[in-house]
C-alpha cells in the first residue's frame, strides 16, 4: 500500500494539485482532523464550507461537509461558488459559527486545489491551530459520513456591500468600467454589485472555467493584459480585477497602466482616512511599498510592517486599532467589514473614491504621488530545483553583502527571507513562497532601470551566482 500523502499548511492553508496529492482521500483526511480539532473544544459548533470554481471544487466541499458533520459538527454548504471574503463574513455574522472551511486554491495555477481554515471571526487559523490538526491527522481516510445543510450565503454579503459605499454618489458619476474575475469565484457577483449601484458594468471571463481559459488566476500583469485591451477599447474609465477567490485586487485606469496593490492599498487608506474620516494603524508585509509608509507619515497615522501572509496582518487586527490591511499580492481588508481581504469590498472603495472626488483613476494615482513622490516595483517568481532552494534557505542567516546592484546595504531584515536596505528608500526582498515551489524576488526603487538591476542582483543571489 502506498503511504499516505504528506500534508503540510502553508502561509494559508494546505494546497496541493488535483489529483496528484489533493485527492478525495486527502481531502477526508484533513477534513476528518478539523473535525476533531473543532468537535473537541466546540462541541455541536456551526462550521460554514464554501468552495470557489475549481474542477470538482463543489464536490470536494461536499466530501469536506459529509466527513465535518460525523463529528457532530452543525455543517452548512453554500449553495453556489462563492469568493472567499463572502464566505468570512458570513461566519464572522452567524453568532453559532465556530469556524468556516473554504475549497480554493486562491491564486495558484488552475490544477492546484485547497482547504483553508477560518475562524469564528471570519479571520485566517493562527499557526497553532493549523499545526493541531496537522497532529490529529490519521494515515487513512475516515468512514464517517454525516448530513449538511444547503444554505444561500451569497444574498446576505451582496446586500451589505452596496450598503458599504455611497450609492448616490456613485450612480451620479455615471461611471463606465470593466470587470475581470480570472474564471474566479468573483465572477458575476462584483459585476452585479456593481449594477446594483449604477455603475455602467463590461465583464470578460464571467464564464465557468476550472481551467481559467489557459490563464494565471493572480490580478497582476501579464493576466490582466485583456482586461487593459477591453478599457482602453471601451474607452472606461477603469478595470478591476479579482483573483481566483476574489480576495485579491488589481486594477487598470483609463490609460490601460496597471495600478497595483501597493498603490490600490495607499487610495484605500486615504480614502477611509480623508473621505470617510476613519482612522487607526495602517498595517503592510515586508514586501509591500514603502509608499505606505510615506502615505502614513503624510496622514499622521502609524504604519506596522508584518511578515508576508494575511494571517500576520489578521494578528494586528485582533490587536486593535487597525485601519486597513494589506499585502503586496493585492489582499486588503477592512476590518470593520471582516478580519480578512475583500477584492470586491477594495474595488468598491475605488469607485466610491473616484465618484466622491470626481477624479479619473489616473488622476488619483498622480495626486497620491503629490503626498508621498512616486515609486517603480517589480516581482520575478524563481521556480528552481529542490538543491537550489534548499542552498539558498542556508544562506539566508548569514548572507551579507556590502553593496547590492552597487547600492551600499544600510541593513538587513531577516524575519522573512532576506530584504536589503538601500539609498533613497530603495529595496530589495527574497524569499521563499509558503504556498508554491518558488523564490520571489521583490525590488523597489525611485526608478524602472534600478528596479531591474536589484531583480538581477537578486537573482544571482538565490541562485548562489553572487
């Protein structure tokens, strides 16, 4: 007999690819052991299983419900796909949620699958409880089956975001704009919502695909090159992307540039603070702009930098005090909404905050620019060999340079990976992903031709060439 697959959670959650290790055996299993882990310190609690628009993603959060339920468990299905901040805060809303289980492999490529744990706030499973059910894992699948409840979770979520943002306003803008979901579980339900509010609404790949047409389900470029081709064609005034669980944002303004997270986290947070007269802590990765913290200062609001994975940025909401969260991948959350990111909450924001200040996309970039002065980023995702990652895992402790790309290093970060401190703010990051067989290089500078030469730098630094 062939021994069991290893099971190990990653920055958020387990992922592994259909059919290879995430097989209706593994899924049993895992399901099995959060079963036990919940069902012991809540007994008869409420668990929430959603699923996103994966091949037999469905399916699989059927097993996951028939195996969570023979604890005891009260298990309840959504009826349809949905994104996964929906699914967050509809178990941070029901007062008898222990917990939720969402199926999706978040941005990953299409053949990867995945179960992600949340708390009863809504909020991402802190690593002692994801490292308790790895320990209550069995080598083999359970018999136990249970019953489940059906339930329409998506109609309560959908209403409360139109009641988020100022629908006047917004239907007096008479704005045009394209939305992309990727394939993904955003699919129909941001384009709706935004209808709802007047909004003059253009979909592209609103249709079920687990294969995502071919395409990356991460709201970056070069995914989002139609989604820029459909603006600048409509001649709209924006385009909004959301990755395979619609937690992640990207976006294109009027002029088909791509406006990334970093800056998209920045509009956020003024937007709350000046627009809505909200404040609180502004919380980032160590892989996210130094814009944020610029925009902090600018705002005199304090800033926090966390290791990268949202469950870091999930910690400082439970601290209190949180404006917003976010992450250089595009995932940004509002805590008073959910303690977890919302691609559709963040691309709601944005079109409130173009219709409140009558200004383009573009525009609000520039006039953010005003506050903070402008700067270039770029990621380059390494897919080496298991020698290689594991050589540069053994340098990270003790590698240090005095010059990278020939700017002086004034300091070295080490709580996640290793980040390089350069002149003017400058930047470089390398560490390896939690959740893909890869090392990210990030880089960030006051101009394009420094970025590229960090990411080169970068480079032959993981692969042991400097």
């Amino acid at each position: 007999m062939s021994a069991p697959v290893q099971i190990k959670f990653g920055t958020d959650g387990w992922r592994a690819v259909i059919g290879d290790d995430f097989t209706y055996e593994s899924l049993r299993r895992v399901a099995d052991a959060t079963g036990r882990v919940f069902a012991k310190d809540h007994p008869g609690g409420r668990i929430l299983v959603g699923y996103d628009t994966r091949f037999e993603a469905g399916s699989f959060a059927e097993a996951a419900a028939e195996v969570l339920s023979s604890h005891g468990l009260e298990v309840i299905l959504s009826d349809s796909y949905m994104p996964t901040p929906a699914l967050c805060w509809s178990v941070a809303r029901d007062e008898r949620a222990v917990s939720g289980v969402m199926l999706t492999a978040s941005h990953n490529p299409a053949r990867y699958l995945g179960f992600k744990i949340r708390m009863a706030d809504g909020g991402a499973s802190p690593v002692a409880l994801t490292d308790e059910v790895e320990a209550a894992l069995l080598d083999e699948p359970p018999a136990g089956r249970g019953s489940y409840k059906v339930v329409d979770l998506m109609t309560p979520y959908f209403e409360t975001l139109t009641g988020m943002v100022d629908a006047e306003a917004i239907r007096a803008a008479d704005l045009r704009v394209v939305v992309d979901s990727l394939y993904g579980a955003g699919q129909n339900y941001l384009a709706d919502v935004m209808r709802e509010l007047g909004v003059d609404v253009h979909e592209i790949h609103e249709q079920r695909n687990p294969c995502f047409g071919g395409l990356h389900p991460e709201p970056i470029p070069p995914h989002t090159d139609s989604l820029r081709d459909n603006v600048l064609a409509g001649q709209r005034n924006a385009g909004f992307v959301t990755d395979g669980d619609a937690d992640r944002i990207g976006a294109i303004d009027e002029h088909g540039n791509f406006v990334n997270p970093h800056r998209i986290i920045c509009l956020v947070a003024r937007h709350l603070a000046e627009d809505k007269g909200l404040t609180g802590r502004i919380v980032k990765t160590v892989s996210t702009s130094v814009l944020v913290d610029r925009l902090g200062t600018a705002l005199g609001l304090p800033v926090t930098t966390t290791p990268v994975g949202f469950k870091w940025i999930y910690e400082e909401m439970l601290a209190g005090d949180v404006l917003v969260g976010g992450e250089e991948s595009g995932g940004i959350g509002f805590p008073p909404h959910v303690r977890e990111r919302d691609g559709l909450l963040m691309s709601l924001f944005l079109v409130e905050m173009m219709a409140q200040r009558g200004q383009t996309l573009a525009e609000l970039v520039e006039s953010l620019f005003e506050l903070t002065g402008p700067m270039e980023y770029l990621r380059y995702d390494m897919a080496i060999d298991a020698e290689t990652k594991a050589f540069f895992l053994a340098r990270v402790p003790e590698y240090a340079p005095v010059e990278v790309a020939g700017l002086h290093v004034h300091d070295i970060v080490r709580d996640d990976g290793l980040k390089f401190l350069l002149p003017d703010d400058a930047w470089l990051l390398l560490r390896s992903s939690g959740t893909e067989p890869l090392v990210r290089v990030y880089a960030e500078a006051s101009s394009a031709g420094v970025v590229d030469d960090l990411l080169a730098a970068g480079k032959a630094i993981v692969l042991g060439e400097a």
